[in-house]
C-alpha cells in the first residue's frame, strides 16, 4: 500500500469515528416517549398470549375489539431487550439504531458521491434535521430501513430475494414500509438507461417486494390502513400534533427544516451542462426529495425522510465543491476537527442509562409513585386517564386498570371516543357528564396540564367523587360508590414516594420538609429533573441564590437538560 493510500485510509478511519460520534450526540432529543411503554406492554402481551393476532385488553371503551398491531415484531424486540437489560438500557436501543442508520446513509452517500468528507457533512445535516423527532419508537426502524435501501440499491444491484427479506422484516417493525415500497420504486427506476428490460426488471422486483410485504398477521390491512390515514381528512387522529404540518403551530418541531426546505432549488445546478460534464445526475436523489418533500409538507413526522432524501441529492453537488476546492486533501485534518466538534458535542450528556433514560423519556412526567401506590393497595377497575399515560398504565397494571383511551389511537379506537375525549382534556361545556357517562370508576390526571387543578375543584364540587391519592405530577379520584373500603396502604419507601411528600410538603409551605425529603430523592436519584428542580425553586424563592446555583450545576453535570432552569 502507498504512503498515500495509507493516508486516505487513516482520514477515512477517522471520518468514520468522527461520524459515530457526530451521530451519537444527537440521539440525546429530550421526549415524552409516551408510546414507549404500550409497545413494551404489547410485547409482554404477545408472550403472555402467544398469537400474533390481538384484541384490546387494556381498555374498556374497546375492550375486547380487534387491535391492528402491525408493529408486533418491535413490540417483542423492545420487551426482549428490556427483559434482558431493563427499561433503562433502551436508550441503549435507541443509540445503536440511530447511529447504524446514519451511519448506513453516510456509506450510501459516499458511495454515490464519491466523497467520504461530503457523506459525512451531509449526514450530519439529515441527523440534524431528524433529531427533534427521534425518540424511543418504532418509526426508528423505517428510517434504519430507509438507510437500508439506499445501502443496497444505489450504485448496486441487490437481488430481489434480499429486497424481499428486508420487506418481510420491515412490515411487521414499522407501518413505514409502505414508504419504503414507494422509495423502491424510485431506486428501481433504471434512470440512467431507460430501457424496456430495465423495467421490466425493476417492475418484477417491486412485485416480489409487494408480496413480500403482505407476510404479516394482518394481511392487506397495513396496506389499507396509512392510506385510509393519509386521505380521511374527517379523522380526529389526524390533529395530533406528530400528524400537522410544519407550516401549524403545536407539535414538534424542527428548526433546520424551515431552512432546509428551500435547498431542493439547488437542483436545478445539475441542469448546468459543466456540472453535468462531471456529476452524475443522482436521480434517485431528486425524486425522493420531491416526494419527501411533498410529504414532510403535509405531516411534520416525514421531515427525517426529506433530510434523509436532500442528503442524497445534494451529497454530488458538495462532493464537486470539495474537489474543486482541494479540500479532499485535507481530508485528515478536516476529520479531525470534526471528531473534535462530535466529542464537545457528545461529553456533556451522560453514557450511563438511568439519568439518559430519565431525560431521554421524560420518566418525571409519568405517575410513577401513583402507580406504585396502585399497585400497594390493589386498586383495579376503569379509569380516565390522561391519553399519554395509557401505555405507561398498561404497561405496570397488564390490564388491571383499563382506560378510556390510549396512544394506540385509530389502531383500536374509534373517532367518537378520541373526540370525547378531546373534549374532557380541553374542560369543554359537558365535560364533568361525559367523564361521568363513560364507566369510568376512578379518574388519574396531572396537576399541572390538561388543566389539571381546575379539573380536580370541579369534580369535587360535583359531590360526586373522592380523592384517594396525590402523587409529585397526578391526582386520583374515585367515585363515591367506588372509594376503596379498606385502609389504603402508602406506597412503597423510596426516591418517588420522596418526592411526592417533598412536593406536596412545598405546596403547603413546609419548605423544610420538602428539602429535607427532596435531598432524600436526591441521595438516590442524583439527576431527578423534579427532585432539582424543587430544590432549585426553594431556594430561589428564600434568596439563597449561591444554594441554588450550585444545586442547579450539579444536577446539569449529569445531564444538561434545557428543562433545567
């Protein structure tokens, strides 16, 4: 090998490093990963039942009713992995996929660009661009599949028994395959050599992967079901926030994408005949921008596949610019100072899972002193819940409690009872009688959304309800008739039910006591967003800024949360 060659290597060695940790640093999104816990659930649900095809069981407003769970195969992977690992390794999960994915685009881009350094500056833009959106779900794998495609086909020719597989495998992870059937055909398309055989070839493989994709319990349902989704413009489901678009306020957002959704126009440079001369028109590139585009515009959920697609279409273009300005030679030094860039990036967020998982997921939003209390005393029944803490529910009471509703949404619920429900989440006129009329035994919400605290003084100026608990973040009442008859048992010793007395001893302004059991949560769970939080507040509210501060700092260094303040 020569001199040079061996220095090529080391750069690439080093982009490749680089590009591992530049993609790692970005899986730290902060989230309410709120459909986490049922698909975690519906794993321990397939094993406890050992068929494939599922009924609600968790509910009592669809119990009973066929569920289409076309993600079963996620579902037992992630209950797998946390049978083996625990709930908090999944940020573990969720790194591996975000970094093979991307790390699968940059392969692809270099091999179509030509460039290593410009795969990964593109690269980084796409995860850049996805970041906001990638939390612990399954729609992770439509985007590993997505990188996975583009992996096998660009500048390659996969056979259609590999095609296929990845199919089978892909429509049983995630209802994004049907995203990927339309992006094969893109790939397939002989764009370059427009032939009837290259057809004809390409219309027999994106045959073989259409019927490959139909090896799912549910047949051609998963098929019916994203287009009865994307064109039923009557549909509740369709106002949640993941499903607006971007142009809408509410949801998540993406602040590169308003920047990057006017690079598409970059493509008209590969009509100029001298870049034409010397680039290879990717094609595939522009098609699926186009498309993506078109899509991310309509519901903000499909900005990670249009970051994805520009990456592909504009990787060439940057590829020319590098050679031109004969920065491929610096290659080594640039691939330094990327890898230095990754690493400031990625040290000051935490490598051990408890304090990741407790950001990552925001497990402080979710009652978890509430169901431990639950869980003590045995209580069972129906409950309204608030929509985001169904799967969490479902997945700590298997069944025991069932809801009103659940992130499963239009998988196994109805539009009537989602609209209902937005109705009670919102306080509208009726709102007291529909929680009334729906069965409901015991209602859990929080107390500082959904308006909370209003909710809670209206229910009990009906007469009608009882309270039986209060937790750090939720209220349970229960009906009169419904009021457990036993002793209620606390819940278990330890840092949650700390923090429940530490908050509710705030709240009635015994700020010793809330310190005192605050620092208790603390001394077990250093990085507890609401444990710091609390204290911070405190101290603030008596003039004792130093105290603050230092607490403040402290709780940063395990994980540098903006919720933090």
């Amino acid at each position: 090998m020569t001199p040079g060659a061996r220095a090529v290597d080391v750069a690439n060695l080093l982009l490749l490093v680089a590009a591992g940790l530049l993609f790692l640093s970005f899986g730290y999104t902060e989230m309410a990963g709120s459909d986490m816990w049922w698909h975690i659930a519906a794993g321990r649900e397939l094993v406890q039942t050992g068929t494939l095809w599922m009924v609600d069981d968790w509910s009592f407003t669809a119990h009973g009713r066929d569920w289409l769970n076309h993600e079963w195969l996620s579902d037992l992977l992630y209950y797998g992995w946390v049978s083996a690992w625990g709930v908090q390794s999944l940020v573990y999960w969720k790194w591996l996929v975000i970094v093979a994915t991307f790390v699968m685009l940059m392969v692809a881009l270099a091999r179509a660009g030509g460039s290593p350094l410009a795969a990964l500056v593109c690269a980084g833009f796409a995860i850049a661009n996805a970041a906001p959106f990638l939390d612990v779900r399954p729609h992770l794998y439509s985007l590993l599949g997505f990188s996975l495609l583009l992996l096998l086909r660009l500048r390659r020719d996969a056979p259609a028994w590999l095609m296929a597989l990845v199919f089978i495998v892909w429509v049983n992870l995630h209802g994004g395959f049907f995203f990927g059937l339309m992006a094969l055909g893109i790939l397939l398309f002989p764009w370059r050599e427009p032939t009837v055989a290259g057809v004809r070839s390409a219309l027999l493989v994106g045959a073989i992967c259409l019927l490959a994709s139909a090896l799912n319990p549910s047949g051609l349902k998963v098929f019916l079901y994203p287009l009865t989704y994307a064109f039923n413009e009557a549909s509740p489901f369709r106002g949640i926030g993941e499903w607006l678009s971007p142009l809408k306020p509410g949801g998540i957002t993406s602040p590169l994408f308003f920047y990057l959704m006017w690079l598409p126009g970059l493509g008209l440079a590969y009509f100029v005949p001298a870049v034409r001369r010397v680039v290879d028109v990717p094609w595939e590139g522009i098609a699926l921008t186009a498309l993506t585009l078109a899509m991310a515009l309509t519901s903000r959920r499909f900005i990670p596949l249009f970051g994805m697609s520009l990456a592909l279409m504009l990787c060439p273009l940057l590829a020319l610019g590098l050679h031109k300005l004969r920065l491929e030679r610096a290659s080594g030094a640039l691939a330094l100072l990327v890898l230095v860039y990754a690493l400031l990036r990625w040290l000051p967020y935490p490598v051990q899972s408890a304090p990741a998982f407790h950001y990552l997921t925001a497990e402080y939003s979710y009652p978890v002193d509430m169901l431990d209390f639950i869980e003590a005393n045995g209580i069972a029944g129906n409950v309204y819940a608030l929509w985001n803490w169904g799967g969490y529910i479902h997945w700590r009471t298997d069944g025991r409690l069932k809801v009103y509703v659940d992130g499963r949404a239009d998988t196994i619920y109805d539009g009537d009872t989602y609209r209902r429900y937005l109705t009670v989440l919102g306080s509208a006129p009726g709102w007291i009688d529909l929680v009334a009329d729906s069965g409901a035994e015991y209602m859990l919400w929080p107390h500082s959304r959904g308006k909370g605290q209003a909710k809670l003084r209206e229910l009990l100026a009906t007469g009608r309800w009882q309270p039986v608990y209060s937790d750090a973040v939720s209220w349970l009442l229960a009906r009169t008739e419904a009021v457990p008859a036993a002793a209620l048992q606390p819940s278990p010793p330890g840092p949650w039910r700390d923090l429940s007395i530490a908050t509710n001893s705030h709240w009635a302004r015994d700020s010793a006591k809330a310190i005192r059991h605050a620092q208790a949560v603390r001394a077990v769970m250093p990085w507890h967003k609401d444990a710091c939080q609390l204290l911070v507040d405190i101290y603030r509210g008596r003039g004792e800024q130093v105290e603050a501060e230092q607490i403040l700092a402290d709780c940063r260094s395990y994980f540098p949360s903006a919720f933090l303040r």
